[in-house]
C-alpha cells in the first residue's frame, strides 16, 4: 500500500502553489483593470472593487485551493481512503479477487481500445485531414475501383470550387541495386503536387516540382526515413545521391519523417513523380485524394464530381458510360476498410460485455461485504454517522478498488497489446501505432471511475438502510437479511449471465464461420509449394529474345534443384493478386455494343505451372514448351469460363481473342475453380491462361512469380534458388518468398484474429458468470443454514434441498438467458458482415450457446447445493 499522508502533503503543496500562482495573476490583472477603471473616471475604491468583480471566476478557484488545503473536504477525503485502505487489507483474500475481477475487465478493455485508439481514433499524419477526401469509380459488382487519367485531368482542370488540390497516385515496386545485397522496395508513383494536397513535408530536401516531369529532366526521388538510416546511415549527405532503380539512377531530393506519408499504401519506402509517360496509360489505375475547400461540405464536393463524371459520359460513352459511377468518402475510409472498422467495433463491444459482467461479480461481493458489516454500519449510525456520510466511505471504498484494479488492467494491457503486435494480422490497418499512450490513460481512469460508481453505488446505498434495532442485537444473523439484497443479487446474475450469453453467442458465430473458411477447398496445394517473385527491369530487359531467354533459364535452373519435383511460373498466383482482366470476344458470338463486352481476369504461366501448384486439370492438356516460349497461339480457361461463355458445349478447339485487331486463340485446356484472392471470396471469377509469349502482345511481361513444388519442406528451396538467381543475374533481388501454406495462412489470419480473441473474451465471461453464480449460491447457502437445518429436521429429503437451492440459483439465470438471448441477436447482427456461410440468427448456435451457459450455471449451483444437503440440524438449530 502506498503512504497517503505523503500523497496528501504532496498534494497540498500542490495546491499551495497553484494558489500562490493565482494570487499573482489575479493581482496583476485586478490592477491593471483597476487602473483602466480610474481612466474611465472611477474613484480608486470603486475601480478595485469593479475589478475584483470582473474577475470572480480566478477568486472563486483561488479561494477553492485554500479551503481544500485547509483541510476540510481534502483531509476528509484522505482519512476516508486511509479508512477504505485498512478496510480492504482485513479482507485479503476477498480483496484479491476483486482487483484480478476488475483488472482482467479493464485491462482487456484497454487493450482493445488502444487498438482503436491506433486505428480509428488516431489522426491520419497530415495536414487538416478532415477535408482530406478520396475520390473513385464505382462499378454495381465491385463498389469503388481506381480511376482512369482522363477522369483525374478532368476532376482536377474542373472541380476547383470544391477543392484545393486533387492529386493521384499508384502502388509499384522496384529493384534497388548496389550495396550488399539488391532488394525490392515498395514504391508510389505521385503526382508532383501530392504532398502539398495531403500535406506532408519532407523532414529535410524538398518535394517535387513541376519541373521534375518535364522532357529531360533529371530522374529524382524522395525516401521514407528507414531507407535512409539503412542505406546512407542516417547522414544528410545522402541529399544529391543516387539511387539505382530498375537499372536507372534517381537523385534524392527529400527524405521523409519517420512513419510519415504511408497511410495511404500501407508502407511506401521510395517516392517518386509521375512521369509523362504514365499518363496515356488506358486503363483504371489511379487512385486520387483532394483537399476540400474551406467551408465545403462532403455532400457539395460529391455534387461537383457527379457533373463532371455525367460530362465525360456523354463525352466518353465507351469508357465512362452507365454503370460507372463516383464515390468521395472521407480518406480515412480508403485508409482503414469499413470491413476493419466494424471488426474492431465489435470487438469493443465484447470486451465491454465482458466488464460488465465483472463489474456485476464485484458488486455482488461489495453486497456480501456490506451485508457482513451490518452491525459495524449500524454502530457507525447509532454513534450520529448520517447515511449520506456511511455511503459516500462505502463508495470511496469502492472506488479506491477501481483505480487499483485499473493500475493492474493497464499492466495486463500493456502486455495484450504486445501480443496483439506480434499477431499483427494484414488485414487489421495503422496497428503499428497501438501503444498505452495519454488517451488510453485517461480511457482507463474514466473507466475505473465508470466501474466504482456502477458497482459500488448500489451497495453502498442499500448497506445504509439498516435496522438498528435487530442489526444491534447480540446475535443478530444480519447478513444479507434485507429483501433488498437478495432482489439486487438476483438481477446482478441475470445482468451477468446475459452479458456472457451474447458474447458466447457472437463467439460461437465467429468460430463456425472461421470452421468454415478453413474448410473451402483450396483447388490447389498448399503444402509443399514454394514462391519467389522476380521483376525484369525493362531498360535492361528490353527485347523478346532477353526476357524469353531469363524465365526459361530460371524455370529449368530451379527445375534442376535437389528436391524440386516441378518447377514453373505465372503472373499471379491464388492469395496474391496481381494480374489483369482483358476484354472476350467468342468466335461465333454476336459481338457485343461497345463498351459492353465482359472483362476476365487474365494470368500467363508457363508449362508445368498447373502441376507445380496442384491445380487439378478437368480437360484436354496444359501448354507445350513450343506454345509457351515460341509460338503462342493457345489459351486455357477454367470452369467458370466455361458455365459462362460456353453452357453445355465442349469448350475445346473453341477459339477467342481479346479484340478485334487482335488474333484468334485456340482453347487447349480447361482447368478446375479454386480459391482466387481470398478464401471469402463469394463468387469465383472467369479466368483465362495464356503462355508467356502470347502473340497479341509485343513484348511478354516482366514479372512473374516462380512456383516449385518441392518433394520435402519447400522452405529449404529459397536459399538455393536465390543462389541460382544470383548466378543468372547478380543485380536482381528474389522477393516475397512465401510458401504456399503461408499464403493461405495470411488470408485466413483476419478471421483466425478475430475469433481468437471473441472466444478469448468469451471463455472470461464465462468464468467469471460462473463463479458469480457459485459466489451468490454459496452465499445464500450460507446465510440460510439454519432454515435449512430446520427444513431437515422437519424431514425434507435430499432432493427437496437441492430442488430448493437450484431452482432459486437458477431462476435469475434463466431470466438472464431469455435477456442474453435478445442482446446476441443486437450484437450478432452488427457482427453479420464477418461472418462467412453462416448466417448471424443462426438457430443452432443459438440454442447450444444458451445450452452450454446453463448447463455451466447448473453445475455452479449443484456445487453449493450439495453442500446444502450436508447440513447439520442439530448443529443449525443450536445456533439459534
């Protein structure tokens, strides 16, 4: 325990100060006042007074300090804590499990909180960020997709009432040559005005100009602060250096702070500007953020944008006719998915059922504490204590327990935190900024004060209506005889057993939904898969015959490896993304209206790609060699292609090209469905394979992902493959290397987080419902002994008594299942976006959650029943 009367003198010489400091501001400005009062034609009496007056407010706070210094309500304040303090240390054990009770509940809550506090309630790091807003496309299928430049130019030449500044960026990556080692690095491609519309400075250098992306100037770029302490060893001499990217020298011009600037691309180690070349780029890739201006509004800004996008319409019918629509939210909803925001709020909205059921389980021991301490409450009131005078030491006790539980949540706090750090799943946004800082603090205190006033008011209210007369006889039972506390005690349990049912409710939703993501066939193995990307740079990469001649030398080296039983690449693989979607053209088929022919996704690989994955083929055969290095000419698709495009036909020897300038492709192969970007994913997407040297296309593509199916563990393949990449070409990096069963794994890691900590959270109430249920049974067994023994002794049998304690132990509990019953539906409904193949009323879950608490509850009172059966007549009648 610490010394209170050194926390008083501290204290008080506090406010010593604080009054001393008062007295000379209110002097100085009482006569300055005073002095302007004997211009104006006052006397100088009149003038003070006037003064005084004007300042009553710095009076009434000075002679505030006084009177707590003095030691009036201060020194009251202190003997009740000293009081509460000695009352507590009595109790020990009791004590003990109060502070653990209130210490898991305020420190779970606290740990969540710091995670929303990092991800929902954290400004973005840039400048007035509420008038940061990002503007898209919206397709009916796809909701928000990136933009084209001609929408951009337009938004920006057109919409400057509704904003400052529109800029555009996109996601790439580069390789980084020189130093010991080359590396890949994420980047974002910016136009020059980006970090004035977000509001972002570098900490030293500049950003970029107009002048950056004019014809011949000099390639420059800024970096992010780690780059800069691992490259250049923190110097500001790296300003004026080169770095080597895809073979092409860029200047450094800015290095940013320290975790500035990437809340827009996750984690951005290199910007650089847009160059020119950029922005005939046909296709939607730009995503855009604008800066409102002054005084506009959300709504006003969305108007503005919706005239120019009906403009281009009527301008551009093939590329921004119907469905393409607009969408401007505020940026931190293209920061943090809403997906992220309602996982995160539901998970608040746990952890608080969580404490109130601990909160509930302290106030029925504060009432078994109080009901104890009847007759000392009584004398206290007999010797002249008023009620309010013994309520407000009860509640003071109650809220010295709060704090103290709070300083011990925190500790459990800080340590969740770090454990939820080291889940750090991808899907959960900004997360490396959770930390205990000043807000989660002050969260903890205003909730430890929340708990003591909502545990400890109650008791302490009805510990002073007390009897004197039969709480001062000799012998007085007392404990718990008022109907007050028994009534108290049983909505406590309802309230608690509630609580707990709807967060076992949304737990057993989670876990089953989480079962059955797990359970979706992957369509291909996930294993003994190992992949490896690798990007060409183009100026060095720059014909046919040079990036042909590296893939093919890469595939048959890894295919040469020890223990690689096939090896291949492909463009994108399943949990990954990447790839592209191409227009379809059927050879048969009326050709569709402009701007209305479907888009499919699109991936090349090369032979042997579907076997190195374990892709399952359903018809015909996979790509020659000829066909993938040479010729082209052939296409495989998969079976949702083929439901589309060709119902009830034999797809093979069918032939589709992708425009109408572009050449015929000859369908070879069809390959079976399996999970694309996510295991989540409701639908599967129609998809087409090309070899890597389709003729339509002039040059083949640059990067692809190497997969080798490996005979043991396919991790023990990335050293000896970078090896081999090494000896092909020294100055290019081997990236992202992951197995298969890691791809999988991340994609499942959001649900795997959250049903993690629901059922975690879930599994505490439990408990803690079921030793409240056990507490208030044995209690009350306790307190009615001697009716028990008298009911013995009048001949009730056993399971009299035990119909007797269970069935009063059991009625506030089945109210509190009826309640809880109605709280999961609230709370699963808000959950019913995580959900997956399940739905958020399921009735199975439902009814065994409801099973599980009661059948828990029951062993909690078939406990202290037994014991009730155990009882002694004669020894229960002698105490009377």
């Amino acid at each position: 325990m610490f010394d209170l009367r050194l926390v008083g003198a501290r204290l008080r010489g506090l406010l010593r100060r604080v009054e001393r400091e008062m007295d000379e501001e209110l002097r100085f400005h009482v006569e300055m006042r005073a002095a302007e009062n004997v211009r104006r034609g006052m006397s100088p009496e009149e003038a003070r007074r006037a003064a005084l007056r004007q300042f009553g407010s710095l009076v009434r706070i000075k002679e505030a300090c006084r009177d707590a210094r003095g030691g009036g309500m201060f020194d009251t304040l202190l003997r009740d804590l000293r009081y509460a303090a000695r009352t507590l240390s009595r109790r020990p054990g009791a004590t003990l499990v109060i502070l653990v009770t209130l210490a898991l509940g305020t420190g779970a809550n606290a740990a969540i909180f710091s995670v929303v506090n990092a991800v929902l309630l954290r400004p973005l790091p840039f400048s007035d960020p509420d008038r940061l807003v990002a503007l898209r496309e919206t397709l009916p299928d796809e909701g928000a997709i990136p933009v084209g430049y001609r929408t951009f130019a337009e938004w920006r030449a057109q919409c400057g009432a509704a904003f400052d500044g529109v800029a555009a960026f996109f996601d790439t990556a580069y390789n980084l040559e020189g130093g010991e080692e080359p590396e890949r690095v994420t980047a974002m491609v910016v136009t020059p005005d980006y970090f004035d519309v977000v509001g972002v400075r570098p900490l030293f250098g500049r950003a970029f100009a107009a002048e950056d992306i004019r014809d011949g100037a000099p390639r420059v770029a800024v970096i992010e602060h780690g780059l800069w302490q691992r490259r250049f060893g923190g110097s500001p001499a790296a300003l004026g250096q080169k770095l080597r990217l895809d073979s092409v020298d860029y200047e450094i011009v800015g290095v940013m702070p320290p975790g500035e600037a990437h809340e827009l691309s996750g984690w951005a180690g290199i910007w650089v500007p847009m160059a020119p070349r950029w922005l005939t780029n046909p296709f939607r890739y730009l995503w855009v953020v604008a800066r409102l201006r002054e005084g506009v509004t959300i709504e006003q800004a969305r108007s503005e944008v919706e005239r120019v996008m009906a403009a281009l319409r009527q301008t551009y019918p093939d590329t921004h006719g119907k469905p393409y629509g607009t969408a401007v939210d505020v940026l931190e909803e293209r920061v943090v998915p809403r997906q992220a925001r309602t996982a995160l709020l539901v998970l608040l909205g746990v952890v608080g059922c969580v404490l109130l059921v601990a909160c509930a389980n302290v106030a029925n021991l504060q009432l078994a504490r109080a009901a104890s301490r009847e007759r000392e409450i009584a004398v206290r009131a007999a010797l002249g204590a008023s009620r309010a005078r013994v309520a407000r030491q009860l509640l003071t006790e109650s809220l010295l327990l709060s704090f103290l539980g709070a300083c011990g949540g925190l500790a459990l706090a800080h340590a969740g935190v770090k454990l939820l750090l080291t889940a750090n799943p991808e899907a959960v946004p900004r997360l490396e900024g959770t930390g205990l800082d000043a807000r989660v603090f002050a969260f903890a205190l205003a909730l430890a004060a929340l708990t003591g006033l909502l545990f400890g008011t109650a008791p302490a209210v009805l510990a002073t209506r007390v009897d004197l007369n039969a709480a001062l006889k000799e012998g007085a039972r007392g404990a718990g005889s008022a109907p007050g506390h028994g009534r108290l005690r049983g909505l406590l349990i309802t309230a608690q057993v509630a609580a707990a049912l709807a967060l076992l409710t949304c737990s057993g939703l989670m876990l089953r939904s989480h079962l059955r993501l797990s359970a979706v066939p992957a369509g291909f193995d996930t294993e003994r898969v190992l992949t490896a990307e690798i990007d060409l740079p183009s100026r060095r990469y720059d014909t046919r015959e040079r990036r042909v001649g590296f893939f093919r030398e890469m595939v048959e080296r890894a295919r040469a490896l020890p223990g690689v039983e096939v090896a291949a690449a492909a463009q994108s693989i399943p949990m990954r993304g990447g790839g592209s979607v191409d227009p379809v053209i059927v050879e048969g088929r009326p050709l569709p209206p402009r701007g209305q022919i479907p888009f499919v996704r699109q991936n090349i690989v090369t032979p042997d790609y579907f076997r190195a994955m374990g892709m399952r083929l359903v018809s015909g055969r996979s790509f020659t060699e000829q066909e993938t290095w040479e010729t082209g000419g052939a296409i495989m698709v998969n079976e949702t292609f083929v439901r589309k495009f060709f119902p009830g036909e034999d797809p093979l020897g069918r032939r589709i090209k992708l425009a109408e300038e572009k050449p015929w492709m000859t369908v070879v192969g069809v390959v079976a469905d399996h999970a694309q970007d996510s295991f989540d994913s409701e639908k599967t997407f129609e998809e087409m394979f090309f070899p890597y040297t389709n003729t339509s296309d002039p040059l083949p593509i640059t990067f692809m992902t190497l997969v080798l199916r490996a005979q043991g563990d396919p991790a023990r393949l990335a050293v000896p493959l970078r090896a081999e990449l090494r000896r092909v070409d020294a100055g290019l990096p081997l990236s992202r290397v992951a197995t298969t069963r890691e791809l999988a794994d991340r994609a499942l890691a959001a649900s795997r987080f959250q049903t993690m900590l629901t059922s975690l959270f879930a599994a505490l109430a439990l408990v803690l419902a079921s030793v409240g249920v056990y507490g208030v049974v044995s209690y009350t067994v306790a307190q009615r002994a001697h009716e028990i023994g008298v009911r013995v002794a009048l001949g009730a049998r056993t399971r009299d008594v035990l119909r007797l304690v269970v069935g009063q132990g059991m009625r506030p509990v089945l109210a509190g299942v009826v309640v809880g019953l109605a709280a999961a539906y609230a709370l699963t409904r808000l959950a019913e976006g995580l959900l997956f193949g399940v739905s958020a009323t399921d009735p199975a879950t439902f009814a065994a959650t409801a099973a599980l608490l009661s059948a828990v509850a029951l062993a909690a009172c078939l406990v202290p029943a037994l014991r009730a059966t155990r009882v002694d007549p004669a020894a229960a009648l002698r105490q009377e």
